[in-house]
C-alpha cells in the first residue's frame, strides 16, 4: 500500500468554516448509535428501531435568508441532506474503526470503509423523500436525525449525477443489507 505524505500541503491545516442553513424538527429525540473511543455501538437498539428511525417524517427550517435559494425545489422528489451529528461526542471522532452499523457479528473496519457517524469531519449525508415545501420549512421522508440536527446543505437527487453503474460492496455490506430486510 503506497502512502504519500500530506502534512507539506498548506491546505491540510487550513480551518474551513461552515455553518447550518437550517435545523431538522424531528420526533427522534436521541441518536440510535452512541460514539465511544473505539467506535460506535447499539444503544438497546436493534435494526428494526433503526428501520423505524429511516421511515419517519420530520422538518427541516431552513433560515429565512435563505428562502430565495429554495426556488424551485418542489419540483424535485428526493434531497440530499448533509448534516452534522451534533449530539456525537468528541471521543467519537477518534474512532478509526468501527463495526459496521454497530453490529459485533459484522467484521472491524475502518471508518472511511463504513457509513459511521463516528469520523474525523462526521458528514452525514442522507437521500430523503421531498414530501413538501411550505415556506422555509421542507417536510421530508426518510432522515435519520435527531430533533435540532443542523443542516449543512441540501441538494436536489439526480440520479445522472448520482446513480453509478457496476457498484461493488464488501461481503459484510451484504449482510448488513441481510439484517436490515429481515426485520
């Protein structure tokens, strides 16, 4: 395995600021995965908690200044939500493997090989179902955050952008996916 050396590079320690455009209403009151220093792990919760978590409907208020920048999203069905897991503790973006999902069975792997909160810059980023668009408030299907998760970004789905051809997963992906039907 090749590994270059980026700590020469100006831009690796430059700071980036972001900041929300907007915060999710949701009934999820507390995240179904708690970071720990070697990961992430279930809180009593199993896959079909987690399936219910995916199947809710919750609001994003977007800032008013940023109405005028939501022109013509109705149009689309799906966004791409990008947020940040505000409730991860610190500890959990130390993580450099996880379990996948938080399941034991599934193998040890490293963070950037899984859909963990649990990482350096912990971006979320979720395809949900746009149900409605009333003002600055969007309802939507399907995301996976807490009550008061800020929201960095939202973006229409294209699947010309975004659906790929030939894609390949590990083994453990497939059992996850396993896992996740079977309940």
């Amino acid at each position: 395995m090749k590994t270059i050396d980026i700590a020469h590079a100006a831009t690796i320690d430059e700071a980036y600021h972001v900041w929300p455009i907007g915060r999710v209403h949701s009934p999820l009151q507390k995240p179904s995965l708690k970071g720990a220093r070697q990961g992430i792990s279930r809180q009593g919760a199993h896959v079909g908690q987690v399936l219910r978590e995916n199947d809710v409907d919750s609001q994003i208020v977007i800032d008013p200044r940023y109405l005028p920048l939501l022109e013509g999203l109705e149009q689309f069905s799906h966004l791409v939500v990008i947020y940040w897991p505000h409730l991860l503790p610190e500890e959990g973006r130390q993580a450099q493997k996880v379990h996948p999902a938080g399941f034991e069975e599934l193998p040890l792997t490293g963070v950037f090989a899984t859909c963990s909160p649990a990482r350096p810059n912990p971006l979320l980023v979720t395809v949900a179902r746009l149900l409605v668009v009333d003002g600055n408030v969007l309802t939507i299907h399907g995301l996976e955050a807490v009550d008061g998760t800020p929201v960095l970004d939202i973006k229409p789905y294209n699947t010309h952008y975004l659906a790929r051809e030939d894609v390949r997963a590990p083994q453990w992906m497939d059992e996850l996916n396993r896992l996740y039907d079977g309940m």
